[in-house]
C-alpha cells in the first residue's frame, strides 16, 4: 500500500487532539476485542496476513524463503528498495538492532553501513547481531554517552556530529517500544523517539536523499506536525505499508525522497521539542495535507479493523490452522519470485 501525502504552502487549517478523535476510538474499540484472546491471537494474526509463510519462523522447514534473515524487517527493506529504490551507497539506521535492513541493504551493495542503536543491559532490548557486527563495512556509533541513547539530547547531537552534516543519501529510522497490553499508547509512546529520528535524518541527510521512517498510528497532532515537516523539505513523501507488515498492526513507514534542506525556523522548532521534550497539541497546516491525510487515515483503518475483526471471528468460529493455506502459499511464491528468490521451500 502507497498513498501520496500532498501539501501547499498555506497554512490555514489547525490540527488538534479531536481532529482524528472518532477514528481513533473506533481503531481503538477494535483493537480491544483482541484483549479477550490474547493467546489465540498470536496465530490468528499470522492466518489472516497472506505474506505470513515468505518468513514465520526462526525454524526454516516453515518458511517459503529458504534464507536466515537476522530479523523480519529484512523483508520490509526487500519491499522498500523495490518499489523505491534509493541510492544505498552510504546508509545510516537509527534504533536498528538487531539489523534486519543493515543485512538487506549490504546484500543489495551498499559500501558503508553506519548503525545507531540503545546499548541496555535489559535482555528485551536487542543487540547487534553477529552478522551485522563483524561486517567490514559496518561501523557503530554510539555518541557521546556511549549507549546509542536517541532520547538524550547531548547523545542526539554528538552523533549528528559524528556522522556529518548533509552527508548521507539513505537515512532510516526503524524504532519502537513494546506496547504489549497498550496498544492504544502506541503512537504516544513513540513519539520521543520518532522526534529524534526525524531531527537526525534532516541534519545528516544529503540533498537529495531519502528518509525512511516507521510510524505507527498518525492520529496525534504532534505525529502529524512532523509528517507535515516532512512533506515541506522532500519533494515527494507517502505512507508505505510493506507487504511483509501484517495489516492488522499499525506499523507503517514514511518515505521521503527528494531531500530539499530544513528552513531554520522549523529546525529550530525541533531541536527545542526534543530539548524540553515537548509534544505539541496543535499544529496548522494545509488543507491540502490534512485532507490527503484524512483518506489515508480512514482508507488505512477501515482495512486494519477488517483485518483485526476477521482475525477474531476465525478465533470465535475455532477455525484457527496452524498451517499455511493455499493462498498464502501462493502470495508468498508470488513474492519470492518478485524478489528473484528461487530457492523456495516445496514442502509446507
């Protein structure tokens, strides 16, 4: 799924906590019917996404694609480099652990691979993987706090610092929190980290460049306010859903092509909601924005929520398989033929 985000130079419309408000509570009802079925969701969710068997399992006699990935975001930037295709000769991914774009971008024939992500002592937070890590073209920064921190403003600027201003042609920013149980704070959570993401990518991006960052609902103003900023310093931006991203989740990404430079006021604006950690509650805007914005919202749910009710249905029904079904073989042939995969797996 590609949906263009357009904009104009105006900024007559005002984006507030109510502009979204019933899409929201209606996402959000939906959602809520999982909680009853905790347990039986996690394989209802995999029945219903029809790209489920390219990559389900670590265990690879269950898999159509017949490679390792180091995690399934390698799929995500299969799906992102062909329908985009950026210039990946210098990459650098924000909040990237364990690697899953490193490894696809260095397979596709990037020459640098930079990495940026929390170096933790909690065992939940990943970590490079070795394949990433003994890489010959793989460098990590860690900034000036030596832990990766995004949310630390010194450690922000220290990186920045160590990467080089206006330097990078692809940019990618792949961070998120485990909302296991609160999917509802989803996009509230991620929000700090998005910020820094964003404000990262418009300093070290090279004119021209492309900026990949994962969203997830875009309800909020203050998500809103920077999809906004976005869409004035590229010259084309939308919202992407990969094929290896399950619908019924929120998880999306805005592509930015086209890096056209940040006005300093805008910047300015970022560096300080980062510094006092700020999330802003209105926003104005463009019609233009806020109506392209409001299709993508309504189009982008009514297909999540259908996905979600489908899933629970199955659950109610008991009709929940553990194996694949026809069409997921054949959608997932589909794809690894698409992405000159030829050495499937026959025996699902």
């Amino acid at each position: 799924m590609i949906f263009v985000l357009r904009a104009d130079a105006s900024d007559n419309k005002q984006l507030c906590e109510n502009t979204f408000k019933t899409l929201s509570e209606r996402l959000s009802k939906v959602k809520g019917s999982i909680d009853r079925y905790v347990s039986q969701w996690e394989q209802a969710k995999k029945q219903i996404h029809v790209y489920e068997y390219v990559y389900t399992s670590s265990y690879r006699p269950l898999n159509l694609c017949n490679v390792s990935p180091v995690s399934r975001s390698y799929f995500k930037m299969k799906d992102l480099l062909y329908d985009f295709k950026p210039d990946i000769s210098s990459c650098v991914c924000l909040a990237e652990a364990p690697g899953g774009f490193l490894q696809c971008l260095e397979e596709a024939g990037a020459r640098k691979l930079i990495g940026v992500t929390l170096v933790s002592s909690d065992k939940r937070v990943p970590y490079w993987n070795p394949k990433i890590s003994k890489s010959p073209i793989f460098h990590e920064i860690r900034g000036i706090q030596q832990n990766g921190d995004l949310l630390h403003f010194e450690n922000v600027l220290s990186i920045i610092n160590s990467i080089g201003i206006h330097s990078v042609p692809l940019v990618t920013g792949d961070g998120g929190f485990d909302t296991t149980g609160d999917y509802n704070r989803q996009e509230e959570l991620s929000y700090p980290l998005i910020l820094s993401e964003v404000l990262i990518a418009l300093k070290i991006q090279r004119l021209g460049g492309t900026f990949i960052c994962k969203l997830f609902d875009t309800f909020l103003p203050s998500t809103l306010q920077l999809m906004d900023i976005l869409t004035r310093c590229y010259d084309h931006v939308c919202c992407y859903k990969p094929c290896m991203s399950r619908i019924s989740n929120s998880e999306k990404y805005i592509v930015c092509q086209g890096y056209k430079g940040t006005p300093t006021k805008l910047m300015n604006m970022l560096i300080h909601q980062l510094f006092h950690k700020i999330q802003i509650t209105h926003w104005n805007t463009s019609s233009c924005f806020l109506e392209s914005v409001s299709v993508y919202n309504q189009t982008y749910v009514d297909s999540q929520c259908e996905s979600i009710q489908k899933g629970v249905q199955l659950i109610k029904d008991k009709k929940i398989k553990r194996k694949a079904t026809l069409e997921q073989i054949s959608k997932g042939k589909e794809w690894c033929r698409k992405h000159q995969f030829t050495n499937t797996n026959t025996n699902i």
